[in-house]
C-alpha cells in the first residue's frame, strides 16, 4: 500500500485532469453554441471569441460564469445566455442575471424578498424585475456619482455596481439588432429593396427636382431604427461584431452591426457577415437549430478564409475558457495540503509522496495556463493584479517543492499547497471585476519591463510569503502540537532563513528595476509613489529581519515572527496600497478586498501574540507527559 | 568615550533601528498622501531631517519622526563606519562588501539627486515653438524689458518664496522698489461685473480694476495646481502710483518709468534652453471601442543654432529623447482649448546629473547577493548530499 498510494492517486488526478482536454463539443441536433462561442469580436478593445464576452459580462454581473435553471435543473451556459441576449433580448430579460444583495437596494427597487416570495432567492433577479425602478435607480446614480469613490457607503457602492451592470446588458442587448426586432432577415431585405429608389428619390429632391415621396418616406421609416441602433451602439461602446471589409489592409478596423448598416445608405454593399447573423438570429427566435447550424457554418467558412489569424486566436482562447485550467489545479491543490497535513498526523510517508505528485501535477497544470494566457496575450506572465496572484502562486509553489525536495518532511507541499490555493482563491476573486487579459495602457506597454521588473517583484513577494508561511508552520506547529521536535526546528529556521535571503535578492533587484523603468519612462528614478514605497517596505523589512538575525538580536523564534510581520508587510505591498486610491499604480477602490486584507492582517498579528508566549506554554517544548500549567501556576512561576 | 562613539556608530543595532525607523517612516509617508497630497507629503516626509506632526487616514497625529535626510545619513555614516572598522578581506564575505557598496552608490545618488534634478514641463500646441520649459510648482515675478539686441527681453526675475514674504524687494537692474502688499498661495480671478461687485478693486491699476480676485486654499491634487496672486507696488517710480495685480492668469502688464517701458508678469518659473522645439504632430491613439490609450507621440523639429542641428525626433511613451543632459519624456496629451483641431502635448523635461548612479548601484548590489546567495546554496547542497 505504501509504495502503491502515491501512484494510484496520481493516475486518478491525472485521469480526471486529461478528461478535460477534449475540446468542447455541440450535441447533435441542437444548437452549436459552443461553436457560436468560437466566433471573434472586438470587445474590450481586443479581439476575443463571444464566449470570453459571454462569460466576462455574467462573472460581472452575478459573479458566475454561468446561469442555474431551477425549472430545467440545468445550469445557462454563458454563451446560451449570449446568443438569448443577442437574438432573443426578451427571453434574456427573463434570466436572473443580475446579483442584488444588499437589502436597501433590494428595497429601493421593490424586488421580492426570499422571505416574502416563494422562488425568489433574495439575490438574482432578472432584467425585467428591475426594469420598473431604473428611474430610482438613475436617480440614485446621478447623486452618488457626485460623492468621491473612497467615502461611499456599501449601499452607494451597491447602487454604483449595479448600475454599471445594467449598463453592460445594455450595451449586449444593443450588440447585433435593433431592440423588438422579430425578423432580422426580413428587415433587412426590406432595407435592402427599399433602398434604390429612396436614394434616388433623396437625390432628386436634393437636386430640386420631383421625386417620388412615398419612396422617400419609406427609405426614412426603414433607415430610422438601424440609425437609432448605431447611435445607441457608440453610445454604449458596444462589442464590434463584424470583420473589416478588407482585412488584408486595416486589420484592426472592425466595425459595429449599426454602422455597417448605415454604409449601404453610402452605397456600400450590405457586409456579408451581417446577413449571416441576421439567419442565425431568425432560425435561433423560431427553434431552428438546423438552419442556425447552417449559417453558422457558412460564416465560419466565410471568416475562415478571410481572417484565419483571428479566428484561430478566438478559438484558441475558447479552448483555453473551457480548460479552466486555475480552477483544475486549485482543486489538486486541496487535495495535496489535505494529504500533506494527513501526513503530519501518522507520518505516513505514502501520503506525503502523494502529495508530492499532486502538487506536481497541480504546478504543470498551473504552468500549462500560465503559458497559455501568455501565449494569448503575447506578454510576459504579469501584466495586472489577477495575474500577479497566479504567478505568486506558481512561484511559490516551485519554491515549495524544492524544500520538500531537500527536507522530505511535508511542510513544503504543506506550504506550497496553501499557498497555491490561496493566491488561485483571491485570483478568482479579482477575475470578478471584468475581462483580466485587458490592454495594457501605453505607459505599461512594454514587454521588457513587465519580464524583469514585474516578474522578479512579483517572485521577491511570492519568497516573502513563503517564509512567512513557514514561520506559520513553526508557531502553530509549536504552540499546539508537539511535532516541533528540535530536528523540524532546525530545518524550518534553515528553510526560513534561506527563502528570506532569496525574498529579499528577488525583491530588492524586483523594486531598484522598477526604479529604472520610471526612470525610463518618465524621468525619476524614485518618486516615492505607494507601490514602489510598497516594494521598498519590503525589501527594508527582509533586511531588517537578516540584520538582526546577523547581530544575533533574535534567535529561532524571533526570525519566525519577523517572517510572519512579514506576511503583513507583503499583503500590504500587494494590495494595501492599490486601496490608497493615489499614485500612478492604483487600480480603484476595491471594498471586499479590504475587509479579506483587514482579516489576514488580524489573523497574523494572532499568530505575532502567539509567537510571543513564553515557551513553556508551547505544547513542543514541555516535558513529555507534563499537563498544561494552569494560570496559578504560571503566576507563581 | 571615543570608543564608545565608534562602538555606537558601527553597531548592527543602529542598522537594525535605522532600517526599523526607516520601514516606519516610508509607510506614514505613503499613507499621509491621500491626506497630504503626493508632492507634498514628499517634501515633508522623506526630503527633510524632521516630521513633526503625521497625519494618518484623516487624523492629525502628534508624533516626532526623524525625516528621510536623517535616517538616510545615519544609515550611511553606520555603513561607511563598520565597514572602516571591521573591513577585512575575505572570499567568503566578499559578496556582502559588494553589496554594501552598491548601497552606498545607492544613497548617495538619491541624495544627489534630491540635491540636483530639476523637474520642468514643456508645454505646446502643434506648430508652436518653445525654448523654454516650466516649473509644475514654482512661480516667478518678472519685469521685462527691451534689452539692447532686437528680439531679446532683458528679464529680472524674482522668485515667489520672496513674494510669500512680502516685504519690499529690490535688484540692482530694477529702477524701483517692488512692496508686496498681499499674497495668496491660490486664488481665483473673474471679470468684474458692472452691477454685481461694488467692493472694491484688488488693485488700482493695469487689470487689477477689472477683476475680482477670491482667495482659496492652497490645493493639495495632484490634478491640479496652485494658482498665486500678489497685490504690489511700485515705488520709487514716478508714474506707477497706485497698485498693480499680479497672476499667472493674466497676461503681462505694461508700464512706463521714464522713457523705458517695462512688462510685469507672475508666471510659471521659466528655465531656458540654448536650443528650440517645435511640435510638429502629436498621435493619442486609443484601443478601438475603449478609452485605454494605446500610444502618445510627439513628433518634434530640434533646433540647436550652436551645433548647426535641425532635426525631426519622435518622443512617445517608454521612449525619451537625451539631449544636452536633459532628458524629455512624453507626459500629456490633449486638445488647444481655443482650437479643437489642434493637438497639444506634455513633455516632462528633467536634468538629472546623477542619473547613472541607481543603475550602477543596482547592479553591483544584485551582483554582491547573487554571489553570497549562491555560495550559500552551494553550501547547503554539499551538505544535503553529503
């Protein structure tokens, strides 16, 4: 058994990993939406396939990438959601789509209660139920707008998020078709007739001469909507869904459903792609999944041959959305700490080897997306917050495994594990805010810069962490347990005290390279803004911690605490100052963030208070078979 | 007691209390900008020996810091002692001296660069040409007038921290004794209107009767800057009685003394350049359906009379032009207020003598770890095998 465990968990982790690979695939007979969700667009300023749209908008709007049906007992995919929001808006309006949990703005919109109503949850709701209220609701946006981010209270910030959700529907909804088309294709077709003798008649007029009226006005009652529709679309920035006439010229210059209706008044013939979405649009209204197929196919045939780099990009980040690849490893990772700590308990070393191959595979899957989304991006691994918290963990996550590799006692899969876990955690979290392969602004738009100076501070905070989770092990190991035996002593302050000299060359050659990027870019080396102060706390933190260790001014159990402080040190770095709301690196107030930071500061500053117990209270380093003196006997001691 | 000085001086503990103190003060300073503003918490927190008084997420808090200047030459004195006193050489140590020296590069440069960068902007509208950038905090007073060759201005120009001190001023070039009567840090102008305002006129002559000047407080954003006013006098020349405004917002005065005829401004602090540029084109191009900009360009026509120079250089983002010790980055891009079709552009122009130093220090610091770290390394692999 012994030798088997840690391949038989293996093999089952690698299994159900390869399960995943296929790519996803369209149930005959029914609607290709996988397929329709391989399509490019323009979003975002980028080109991405309608299913990274689809799910970007519903992770915004209800922090899901998907829908749960209760009637059907099936979950909505977010492309199925698209395709309703696109084609067949007032079946979309339906769908409880939007995420409203704070109970005023529950109030303020009149939305049933999960206590009054039976079927509501008391925290999705669809589009039509908020729909009678959006006067207040505007209202309430008008006057919170005025006050400053920082001193919102939770129910404006509710009032802001929500608005700014109903203007992302808003703005899908107004995608490909006016809003209450019931036939695309026909209106087209009348467009389409109506529009030889309307200009003519418009040009006689124009010239003075006699024209034929009626032509005229029916050219002016077709034209109306689609000239509502492109106004609507500039107005709400709205995806652009249709390919360039000649992309072998202008490859960027992709163009909104409105105005490439209004070209044909121009004279331009309708663009092809437009009448392939209008089939698609019809045959998806009447149930007709053949026909919606057979455009479909035709339109990719059509794409195909005129736009094959994109088209194979958007596939490729379709196969990349489907791989969620973060999520599959953060569930080895789970699966490795809890046999990592199993480990601790009987000191069964089929358990710690097994989590030795979880965490491996976990880390190729991890590296697998992280090269992935490079390869996407064409970028270095961090270009924003959501990324850094991936290469954090995967950092981290390598330094783990090379402790367990020279000390084999399970506390490097123990804090690669968690560490893994945590950063892909708060990851997740961060994807919550919108599109995280967004582009990158032209002072950061260089690849040099983000490879050194944003991968080596990002490694420098992924070491710090690492020591700190260390010293963690160290004090609860040794404060509640009595495995920290002199030999697991030595080997954590060896491994502390190693991974801290390694934080603190990562961290200090990290920040004096991002001190030459500004220099660089706008002529100061240093000019003191809260990210670069951030980095700079650090790197005086972990020399503060070696000086004093140098000096002798702290022993084991000081150099565990000051690691731990350090934990604080480095969250705050991270995150801390993005909440400042100042300086050239800030990325907005995040409020539920604050709280997870305020929590994790709390919770070490706990574990600094435990450190500092006299060690007789430490379960490790009483004599074996004494109890736990009582509050007398510590007092009289 | 020479002893014991040297002792103190050399200790690890006054490294440890140094770099403590220091962690202490940078993130009171980092946190006092939001109530501080960035430019100014700088100046307080990390550009002076003391800090009396920090303020922390809105609450004034009575605590003595020692400044930025002070901990940094504490530090330095503490490295340059203990290094005197106990250097010795060894292949072993020899990645931590490295180290220490590429730290020492390190403070001196950011001192000398305190001491001696200055920080200007250029600002200017496609067509126009400058040969001259200004400060984005410092104002001047200038009296101009025609100097002996044609096109040239003869300008005396007096610093705004005398202003602040009111007072009188005088300069040996100036035929007349300048009296500050007020001075506000900030303030707004407005036309005066007929039937609206009946107190009295800020100054008796020039613009002064036909504003109505309102002093504000002194603004801390980033975004924006102080606007200055002086209310002045003139005396010791016949022909200027009276009072006379003084604002960036107001274009120069003119007056008479004798038969010289002088200009008077409080303008932004000019620093002048041997050589001219013109703003040929500006790019702002943005991702398509976003507002996140893609690429600022200036597109610049060079010209250095002296060196016979005259050429077209582009200055866009991550890509600065060097010339003649000064460095010019790309800053701000917009729209000419009066004229919409024409482009305008920031370049951010800074002389840094010292500009070498961080790259040098950085590189000799990273150099020392490296090699301690990995003679440690080898250590401990040696020993794991063994």
């Amino acid at each position: 058994m012994k030798q088997w465990l840690p391949w038989i968990v293996t093999i089952a982790a690698a299994v159900w990993v390869s399960g995943k690979l296929p790519a996803a695939r369209d149930a005959a007979g029914g609607f290709a939406r996988e397929e329709f969700g391989r399509l490019p667009a323009v979003a975002n300023g980028r080109f991405q396939p309608l299913d990274s749209v689809g799910r970007n908008a519903l992770l915004q709007l209800r922090e899901k990438q998907s829908i749960y049906l209760p009637q059907e007992k099936r979950p909505l995919a977010a492309t199925e959601w698209l395709m309703e929001v696109l084609m067949q808006p007032e079946k979309a309006d339906e769908r409880r789509a939007f995420r409203i949990d704070h109970p005023e703005l529950i109030a303020l919109l009149k939305l049933p209660t999960k206590e009054a109503t039976p079927g509501e949850d008391g925290k999705h709701y669809s589009w039509s139920q908020v729909k009678p209220s959006l006067d207040q609701m505007e209202k309430e946006g008008k006057r919170i707008r005025e006050i400053k981010p920082e001193v919102r209270t939770p129910y404006e910030r509710a009032v802001i998020k929500l608005q700014s959700g109903l203007f992302l529907y808003l703005r899908l909804k107004n995608t490909l078709q006016p809003e209450n088309t019931v036939d695309f294709v026909q209106d087209l077709a009348e467009y389409q007739r109506a529009l030889a003798p309307g200009m003519a008649a418009l040009r006689s007029r124009e010239a003075g001469k006699e024209y034929d009226g009626l032509a005229f006005t029916n050219l002016l009652t077709v034209v109306e909507p689609f000239d509502k529709l492109a106004q609507m679309q500039s107005q709400l920035e709205a995806p652009f869904l249709i390919p360039p006439h000649h992309p072998e010229n202008r490859k960027d210059e992709w163009m909104r459903t409105g105005e490439t209706l209004l070209e044909s008044v121009r004279g331009q013939a309708l663009h092809p792609a437009l009448n392939y979405y209008a089939r698609m649009a019809v045959a998806f209204r009447q149930q007709q999944p053949t026909e919606f197929n057979k455009a479909l196919t035709e339109y990719r045939g059509f794409l195909d041959g005129k736009l094959p780099a994109e088209t194979k990009k958007a596939r490729a980040e379709h196969y990349f959305n489907h791989l969620q690849t973060f999520y599959t490893a953060m569930v080895l990772y789970v699966a490795a700490f809890l046999l990592a700590c199993g480990f601790w308990f009987n000191l069964h070393e089929g358990l710690r080897r097994s989590a030795v191959c979880l965490i491996a595979l976990a880390w190729v899957v991890h590296t697998a997306g992280l090269l992935f989304r490079m390869l996407l991006e064409g970028r270095p691994p961090v270009t924003n917050l959501y990324s850094s918290a991936i290469f954090i963990g995967w950092g981290a996550v390598v330094l783990g495994l090379v402790l367990e590799r020279f000390f084999k006692d399970g506390i490097g899969s123990v804090v690669a594990s968690s560490v893994g876990f945590l950063t892909l955690i708060i990851a997740h979290h961060l994807s919550l805010t919108g599109d995280t392969m967004e582009m990158m602004r032209a002072v950061l738009d260089t690849n040099f810069w983000l490879a050194t100076h944003v991968v080596v501070v990002t490694l420098g905070y992924a070491s710090t962490f690492v020591a700190g989770f260390l010293a963690m092990i160290y004090l609860l190991r040794g404060v509640f347990t009595r495995t920290l035996t002199e030999v697991t002593r030595r080997s954590l302050t060896r491994m502390i005290y190693g991974i801290l000299c390694f934080a603190t060359l990562f961290s200090f050659v990290g920040t004096v390279l991002g001190g030459i990027w500004a220099d660089q870019s706008w002529g100061r080396f240093w000019g003191w803004d809260p990210k670069e102060n951030g980095a700079l706390i650090i790197v005086l933190w972990n020399a503060l911690i070696l000086h004093a260790r140098w000096g002798g001014m702290v022993k084991e159990r000081g150099l565990a605490n000051m690691a731990i402080i350090g934990n604080i040190v480095t969250a705050w770095s991270w995150f801390g100052v993005n909440m400042l709301g100042i300086g050239l690196h800030s990325y907005g107030f995040m409020d539920a963030a604050f709280r997870w930071l305020m929590l994790f500061v709390g919770s070490q500053v706990v574990l600094v208070f435990l450190g500092l117990l006299p060690q007789r209270l430490w379960r490790s380093f009483r004599p074996a078979g004494a109890s736990a003196p009582t509050p007398a006997q510590t007092a009289a001691a | 007691m020479i002893q014991q000085l040297i002792r103190f001086l050399t200790s690890l503990r006054l490294t440890v209390v140094c770099l403590a103190l220091g962690i202490l003060l940078v993130w009171v300073g980092t946190v006092a900008q939001s109530d501080e503003g960035l430019y100014q918490a700088q100046q307080r927190y990390f550009k002076h020996w003391w800090v009396a008084g920090v303020s922390l997420f809105g609450y004034r808090v009575p605590l003595a810091l020692p400044g930025g200047y002070l901990i940094g030459t504490v530090l330095l004195v503490n490295l340059v002692a203990s290094h005197l006193a106990r250097f010795k050489f060894a292949w072993k140590k020899l990645g931590i001296h490295i180290t220490h020296v590429g730290i020492i590069l390190l403070l001196v440069g950011q001192l000398t660069t305190d001491l001696f960068s200055r920080e200007t902007q250029m600002r200017f509208a496609e067509g126009e040409t400058k040969s001259y950038s200004e400060s984005a905090q410092e104002n001047e007073l200038v009296f101009l007038t025609d100097a002996s060759a044609p096109d040239r201005d003869e300008v005396v120009a007096i610093p705004e921290s005398l202003l602040r001190r009111k007072g009188e001023i005088r300069h040996e070039k100036l035929p007349f004794t300048v009296r500050v009567q007020q001075y506000h840090v900030n303030s707004q102008l407005r036309r005066r209107g007929p039937m609206v305002d009946t107190g009295p006129p800020p100054a008796t002559q020039g613009a002064g009767p036909g504003v109505v000047l309102t002093p504000v407080a002194e603004t801390r954003s980033m975004d924006e800057r102080n606007l200055p006013s002086a209310v002045l006098e003139l005396a010791g020349a016949p022909g200027t009685s009276g009072t006379w405004l003084v604002s960036p917002l107001l274009e120069p005065q003119e007056f008479k003394v004798g038969d010289r005829s002088w200009r008077m401004a409080l303008r932004w602090r000019r620093v002048y350049n041997p050589f001219s540029m013109q703003l040929l084109k500006t790019t702002h191009e943005v991702y398509r359906g976003t507002d996140i900009p893609k690429n600022f360009q200036s597109r610049i026509r060079l010209e250095n009379p002296a060196k016979r120079e005259n050429r077209e250089v582009d200055i866009y983002m991550n890509n600065p032009l060097r010339y003649q010790g000064l460095t010019f980055f790309q800053y701000q891009m917009g729209r000419d207020e009066m004229d919409q079709s024409r482009g305008t552009s920031t370049l951010q122009v800074v002389r840094n003598p010292s500009w070498l130093t961080p790259y040098v220090g950085c590189a000799t610091v990273a150099a020392g770890l490296l090699y301690q770290f990995l003679m440690h390394l080898a250590g401990f692999i040696k020993r794991r095998v063994a």
